[in-house]
C-alpha cells in the first residue's frame, strides 16, 4: 500500500509543478511587467534598470525556479493596482472566502446526504418525487441566478436579510471572522445557500442513485432474505457502501465550491478571494491572477490528494494489491 | 399433505411493460416436505429464481405475485414474509462475491444475523458464530477478515454459514454453483447436503444442470416458460420422464458413459418462447415431437401429480 | 426519417411530458432569437432609435413623457426589454452553439487520435485532460478568458469580447467528448471493419473521420446536449460577472448584471424578465439532457 501513496504523491508533485509552470508563465509573459509598473514617461534607462531588478534577462529556468522559491515564501511581488503586496491583499481575504466555503458545504454536504438518503428510500413516493422535480430546478440554475433571486425575494421585498458584505466581523488575530456576530451571521445566510444550492442538489441526485444502486447489488438482496429489518439492511448495509464513493465526490466538489465562490462573492460583494480575482481578471492585474491561480491549483491538487488517500482508507478491498480474484 | 412444509398453490407473478402484461410465472403449483431437498431445474428464464423470489416476497418491482398463495407450516404466508425471512426460510444466490457486503468483516456480518434471530448475549453469539464457520470447514479464526481476502468456494460457504445461522425450516438454494469451479461445486453441494440432512433443514435446489438434480436432490420439479411441465421423484423422473421438455433435457444432457463417446449430442430444435410470445395452449408443443392437436388449443394441467401434458390425460385419474 | 418517428426512441419522447415541454420551450425560444429581427418592435442597440426619456418605463404602462408603451418595460437607457431580450436569447444562444462546436470539435478529434493511434500521443493527451479535469470548468474558462484579455492590446477588448467568450468556454468543455470517443474508438478499432479497412490500404486518419467515427456520435449527441447547457450558464455568468458579453452587445447575463443594479430602487422589470428567459432557457435544456441521457442509457431498460 505504500507503494500506491508513494505512486500518487508523486503524481501530485508532478502536477503541481505544472500549474506553478502555467501561473508563472501567465505572471511572466501576458502583458508587459514593466509597462505596467513603471508607466509610459519612464526613460530608457531606469526600464533596464528595472528589468534587471525584476531578473527578466535571466535564463527561463532561473526565473521559474525564483518563481517558485518566491511563491513558497509567499511573495507574489506587488498587485498593478495600487502596488500592496500581493501575498497580504489575498491573505487579508482569505478568511472571507474560506468561511464561505466551509459553510456552503456543510449545509450541501448534510443537507444533501439526508434528502438523498430520503429520496432513495422513499422511491416513488409523493414528497420524494416532488423533491427530485425542483432538484432539477437547482441543478439547471446558475449560480449567480440563484443569488440574484435570493437577493429579490429576501432583502428587497421581504428585508430579512441583508444583500451584500460580511455584516460586522471579529478580529482574531490574522483571522476576521463573522460567525461572531448577529450581522455577521445574517450576512452569511444568502450567499452561503447560493454557493451551496448547486452542490446540495448534486449530492442528494448522487447520493440518491448511489443507493438505488446499492440497494439492487445482491448483498443487500441477501441481507433481506436473511431476515434483517428494513433499518438494519438500510443502515448497515446499503449506506456505508453509498457514502463511499459521495463522501468522495463530495471531497472533489469542495474544489468547486471555490471557483463558485467568485461568481457568489461577486453577486454579493463578499470581500473574499474571488472578488479580488474576477477583479484582476477585469483590470488584467497579472500579479494577482497569477497568485490566485497558484494558490487555487495547490489547493485542488491537495484536495484530490486527500479524496485518493480517503477511499484507500475505507474501502479495504484496494488495501492490498494482492486480494484472491 | 400433512407432512408437507412449503405449498405453493397456483402463484402467478406478472409485470406490466409497454407491449402489455407478462407472466413470469403462470399459474404455478408445487410442495416441498419436511427434510427434502427439492431440485427445480430449467433453462435460463424459465422461472426457476422467480419462485425463490416469489416464496420469500423478494419479487423485484415492476413485477408482483398476482394470484395464488404460499403455504408454510400449514398457514398461508402471503402477506408474513418478514417474519419468516431468515428465521425460517432462507435464501443463498448464485455469485458469492456479490452476496456478502464488501466493507464489512464476515464476523460483523455473521454476528449481525444471529442477534437479530436469536435471543442470545453477544458472547453467545460470537461462539455459534465461530462454530458456524467450523461447520461450513472455515477457520473460526478468520471471523476478522474480509470477504474480498477469501476465493470464491469459501466465500459461498461463509454464505451457506449466514443462511445456516437463523436455523430455518427451508433453504432455498439459487444456484448456489453455478459461478464456482467445477472441483468445487462438489465440495459446496456435498457440504450443503449433508448439513441439511444433520438438521432436517429442507432445500430448494435451483439449478439448470442435470447433473447436480442427478447426484442431490430427492424430488424434481421442471419449468418452462413460467410453467410446471413435470415434478416427481428425481429418479422416476430422470429416467422415466412423462413431459416430452423432461426427455429432452434427459437426452441432451452430455454424458461420460462408455455408451456416450463419439455419439451426437442430441438437442431440442428451437428455444424456449419469450414471455411475450408465448404460443396457445401447451408452451412446448411448438417444439414437441409429439405434439397432438389439443396442444395448439388448451394449456394442460397437471396429471397424476406428475406431468403437465396432454398425453397422460389418458392415462391418467384427473383431480 | 420514417424510421425515426417509428423508433423506440420517439415513443418514449412522447411518453414523457417533461421532454416534449422542454422541446418545446427550447425549440420556442431558438426560433425567437433566430428571427428576432422580424418579431422584435425596436432594435435595442442603435443608439438612433433610443430615447433616454424613456428610461425606467414600466411594463405595459404609457410613459410619462413620450406615451410609448413597453411590453416588458424599458432599462435605464430607454430601450426596449422585450427586444433586448431576444437579442440577448441570440447572443447567448449563439456563443453556446459556437462553444459547443468547439469542444466537440476539439475533444472528439483529440479522442479518435488518442483512442487510435495510442502510445505516447494517448497518454500525453489523457494527462493534459486529467489536469484540466482536476479544475471546474468555469475556472479554466476564466482564466483563458483573463489571459486573452492579457495578450490582447486594450483597443481590441472590447471588440473581441464574444469571440474570446467563444474560445474560453469552448477550451474549457472539450474533455468528456475526449474521454467517451477515447475509450469507444479503442473498443472500435479491435473490431473486424477496421481491421479490413486496414487491409485495403485506407490512411489512418480516413479510418478514423469515416468509419470509427459514425460509430461513437451516440454518446456524443448525449454529451453535447448537457455542454449547450453548461456553456449557456457559464457563458450567462462569465457575462454577469462583467468578463463576458458587453453592454453593447449583451447576452442575457448582461443583462441581468445590469438589472441587479436597480433591484434597490424598484424598477424590478429590469431584472427580472431577462432572469426568468435565463431560468426557463437553462431549465428545459439540462432537462431535454436528462431525459436524453436516461433514454438512450442502455443499463436502465
């Protein structure tokens, strides 16, 4: 087995270094580095003056590797806009984004297992398929359309909620957080059922025919034709096997619960990672793009490093490379 | 009929799809007695899995059991099969790999179906657990391991351990072989036989080869196309068969005799009729080499408990 | 044609409601935008036959200055949101077609390359497609955007908007049509007609385009209905998002983004009209998906 763990790091490495190839190709070479720092009136001189600085005569393989060495350290050089480092205007908003993440996919996680769990028991029933229906409905939406919606019916005719920003937040340190707070809390509702509604539908479909399945294979057959009662044959036959493979996808998604949070944040002007990027994407603020891109490419090649390591620890049978037939 | 355990008496189970409503099983009729072992062979489709299924309530939806009932232990079962799934009757299917739940240890699994049965302590359980395992020739030791570590004639005994662990009445026996190595399958249905002879445990012993009915079972019961053609003792019955589907499946059935080298294997011409085709009156006269003209009009019943077949009529007391 | 209206297939689309209805709506609203020029009262985009004046105009109410009357209402330029919408339909409509072609194109060439030819090409094209999997699409979609954006000098942004749009959703949406040809033509090219086609002297690539290929456009049909509707919603939110569509030339997430400014003050026409088009437009794609994908699903019969 740890030849496998070893096999798969080592295919993480490998990508990693593909996506920091990319970022640092994008950071390097789209738009002009020094045009955008120095501006049209400076001489000739302080250009190469800056170009040296800035190592851009170097070997390619030098400056990728001090690219690399930089990002390691965090040092992403200066946004275009307004010159703040790049490292602290994204740490500065991380918290943001990740508290937005987290409970997005708790609620779709929890939420979607129970309804899908429900849905499948319940085969053919009245509520079930009243629940599949508008399931459609989530899954076929776009995100920002949900968002939009939500922000009509809940803060401009019924004005329970607010429809933008993080309401008050906490500082703990490096970290802000706004579960502290009565506003802070209200501001996560909207946002946080908008970036999880898509998920919350793709798990409760999943997690629902994942179990249909499982409820056809032969051992759940055979558990039932020894007897045991609907909950046990339920509980302790079809749903381990049915959590498996969602709790994994699950795991994937939470990659795109992040890419989601840009157009969330920006429907809501959530003061979070993704607004920072759809911005540099709009004014092509290289150094943040780039930054942004390295930083969600590690974060995706982990998470589906982790999602690997998880499915060898539950499902024994891929434990030993050497199982009879 | 006193000392009979199971009476299936004229099931039916049909589902419905676009061309119309089919009939798995038409108007089916048979018994097992106490301490028996029953053989119920046919060609694939013909019913065989759908009895089992329809005894123990486990019809898969679209299809249900539209007419008859079921009759054990002289009370008729139709609407109890939770009460007696396990405890008295009992299944085991035909892919061992499928049957037992990947994730769990065999022990778990073992455990799990003796506490639901059995009024007994956990400590209780374990060692009936382990015994249980003994019996089928497994090691006691192994309650710990996985299904997938063991191949695949031990995988079917820890299934004949499970279904054996409730101490049921009746066993029915879905193929129980057919996915196993030919050295095996011997091992597995001596095992079985000889562990229900010990317990009185009676079996239905589904299968399509003629052999395994030959070497196993006391009585035998045909089917084709969802209908009994013949049941009766399974050596009266292999070699004197009275349906003319008996005699072919007798006839084409390979053998390794000094008489059987070099000669032709016979074969019944043409298949078995597809559930939405089925022909008037006898199902098998399309085929039958000794089909009369009653056979193309009216469906037979069953004569002298025995064959479903005009040419006994004849012959034969009708009930 | 006769034979497809006797097929199994078709008495299962008339079987199912659901699938007739979104035919249907999809079919309604294709047409719409196609001759949207014929149905539309005004042309939403030249500046001529605007009147500011007529700005903020509820539906179906005269407005107080001019008296003109609006189906739908009108934006806060004065233009017409019955028109814009069927403009907007079109614009949409067009750069989902255009994306999906492009991913099809793409992936279903790359597929019969990879699934052919093997080797070395078949595992480079299959890690290039891993990583770009580990990625959501809208994210690979964006950033193709951003770098587009980035390459291009700032006078061509503007004008190339739609095209870029086009490219980026295509890019990012070519990997299943690869992955599903892939594995059809390595299944494909074991069988006896190919090995014949062989044996008569056919190039690779005339095997490949004329006798491997009509055999794996089923799944592709399946997989090209779900991407229209994928590239619509991303096309949508990469337009509302600001990155997609101009106000020039907006597609319907234009114009929501612009309604969503003045959700505040009231005029909710804006909104919401060119929102419940989207809703209605996703919805009956990803459904006429679904039931194409269940239909044609050989497993569940």
């Amino acid at each position: 087995m740890l030849v496998i763990i070893f096999r798969r790091l080592g295919q993480s490495i490998l990508v990693l270094f593909i996506v920091a190839l990319i970022s640092f190709l994008i950071f390097r070479y789209v738009g002009n580095p020094v045009d955008n720092l120095m501006g049209q009136e400076a001489t000739l001189a302080q250009r190469a003056a800056l170009i040296e600085a800035l190592g851009l005569n170097d070997p390619f393989y030098k400056q990728y590797f001090n690219f690399i060495w930089k990002a390691l350290q965090f040092d992403f050089g200066n946004s275009y806009r307004g010159a703040l480092p790049v490292s602290e205007l994204i740490a500065s908003r991380l918290p943001a984004t990740i508290e937005l993440a987290v409970t997005s996919a708790f609620f779709a996680l929890v939420l979607g297992v129970i309804i899908g769990i429900y849905t499948a028991i319940n085969r053919g029933g009245y509520i079930a398929n009243l629940i599949l229906s508008t399931s459609l409905i989530g899954v076929s939406l776009p995100t920002f359309l949900i968002g939009v919606l939500l922000i009509w019916l809940f803060a401009v005719e019924l004005k329970w909620l607010p429809s933008f920003g993080r309401g008050d937040v906490v500082q703990l340190g490096w970290w802000s957080t706004g579960f502290l707070t009565i506003s802070g809390i209200k501001s996560l509702v909207l946002p946080s059922i908008t970036l999880g509604l898509y998920q919350l539908t793709l798990i409760m479909r999943l997690t629902r025919s994942e179990m249909l399945e499982v409820m056809r294979q032969d051992y759940v057959r055979f558990a039932k034709a020894l007897g045991l009662s609907s909950k046990q044959v339920n509980f302790n036959h079809a749903l381990p096997n049915t959590l498996v493979p969602v709790i994994t996808i699950a795991g994937l998604q939470l990659g795109s619960i992040v890419a989601f949070a840009i157009i969330t944040e920006t429907v809501f002007q959530w003061p979070g990672v993704g607004l920072l990027f759809i911005n540099a994407v709009y004014f092509v603020d290289i150094p943040v793009m780039s930054a942004y891109l390295l930083l969600v490419g590690v974060l995706f090649v982990i998470i589906n490093l982790i999602v690997d390591l998880l499915y060898l620890a539950i499902d024994p049978r891929l434990r030993d490379s050497n199982s009879s037939e | 009929m006193d000392d009979n355990l199971l009476e299936v008496r004229n099931i039916s189970v049909t589902f419905k799809n676009r061309y119309g409503t089919l009939k798995a099983l038409d108007n089916l009729s048979l018994n097992v007695k106490k301490g028996e072992i029953l053989g119920l062979v046919g060609e694939s489709g013909a019913g065989k899995s759908m009895t089992g299924a329809a005894i123990l309530g486990l019809i898969d939806p679209p299809g249900h059991m539209s007419s008859g009932e079921i009759w054990y232990k002289g009370k008729c079962i139709n609407d109890a099969h939770e009460a007696i799934r396990g405890r008295e009757i009992s299944m085991i299917f035909q892919d061992p790999l499928m049957s037992l739940n990947p994730l769990r240890r065999i022990g778990d699994q073992l455990l799990e179906t003796i506490l639901t049965h059995m009024n007994v302590t956990k400590s209780e359980a374990i060692k009936r657990a382990r015994k249980g395992l003994e019996e089928v020739g497994i090691d006691p030791n192994r309650l710990n391991s996985y299904p997938h570590t063991f191949s695949g004639g031990m995988r079917q005994r820890v299934v004949i351990a499970l279904a054996l662990a409730p101490e049921p009445s009746l066993i029915i026996a879905d193929e129980p072989t057919t996915a196993l190595d030919v050295s095996v399958q011997a091992q597995i249905l001596d095992l079985l036989k000889n562990l229900c002879k010990e317990r009185g445990t009676s079996i239905i012993l589904v299968t399509h080869d003629m052999g395994v009915i030959a070497q196993t079972t006391d009585r035998v019961g045909v089917l084709y196309a969802g209908r009994l053609a013949e049941i009766g003792d399974t050596r009266e019955v292999l070699t004197n068969p009275k349906h003319p589907y008996t005699k072919g499946l007798v006839d084409s059935t390979p053998r390794i005799d000094a008489n059987s080298f070099y000669k032709e294997l016979y074969q019944i011409s043409g298949t078995m009729p597809k559930l939405d085709a089925m022909p008037n009156g006898c199902a098998f006269h399309p085929r039958c080499e000794f089909a009369i003209d009653k056979c193309s009009k009216e469906t037979p019943q069953v004569f002298s408990d025995r064959a479903a077949c005009w040419l006994l009529e004849n012959e034969a007391i009708v009930e | 044609m006769e034979r497809f209206f006797k097929s199994d297939f078709f008495y299962d689309f008339l079987r199912a409601p659901v699938a007739i209805i979104s035919f249907c709506v999809v079919a309604l609203l294709v047409l719409s935008a196609i001759f949207a020029q014929f149905i539309a009262p005004t042309n939403p985009f030249d500046p001529a036959s605007l009147e500011l004046m007529n700005g903020f105009t509820p539906p179906m109410e005269p407005n107080m200055f001019t008296g003109d009357v609006f189906l739908l209402g009108a934006d806060d330029q004065g233009r017409d949101l019955f028109s814009a919408i069927l403009y907007g339909l079109r614009i949409s409509l067009f750069v989902g077609i255009m994306a999906v072609s492009l991913a099809m194109v793409m992936g279903v060439l790359l597929g019969l390359i990879a699934g052919y030819v093997g080797g070395w090409l078949d595992n480079l094209i299959m890690r290039l497609a891993d990583i770009q999997m580990t990625f959501p699409s809208i994210l690979i979609a964006m950033l193709i955007f951003g770098v587009a954006r980035g390459l291009l000098p700032p006078e061509l942004r503007y004008e190339m908007a739609i095209t870029v749009l086009i490219i980026s959703i295509g890019l990012s949406e070519w990997v299943p049509f690869a992955r599903t040809v892939r594995g059809t033509t390595m299944v494909e090219k074991e069988k006896e007609y190919v090995a014949a086609a062989q044996l008569i002297g056919l190039k690779r690539w005339q095997i490949m385009i004329r006798h491997i290929l009509p055999n794996v456009l089923g799944p592709v049909l399946v997989i090209a209905t779900i991407t229209f509707a994928l590239a619509i919603i991303a096309e949508a939110s990469l337009s509302f998002l600001g990155v997609g569509a101009p106000r020039t030339e907006p597609s319907l997430g234009t114009l929501i983004r612009v309604g969503q400014d003045f959700l505040f003050s009231g005029e909710w026409w804006i909104l919401l009209f060119p929102a419940l088009t989207l809703l209605a437009l996703a919805l009956a794609v990803n459904l006429l998906g679904d039931w194409l994908r269940d239909t044609l699903n050989p497993r569940l019969k």
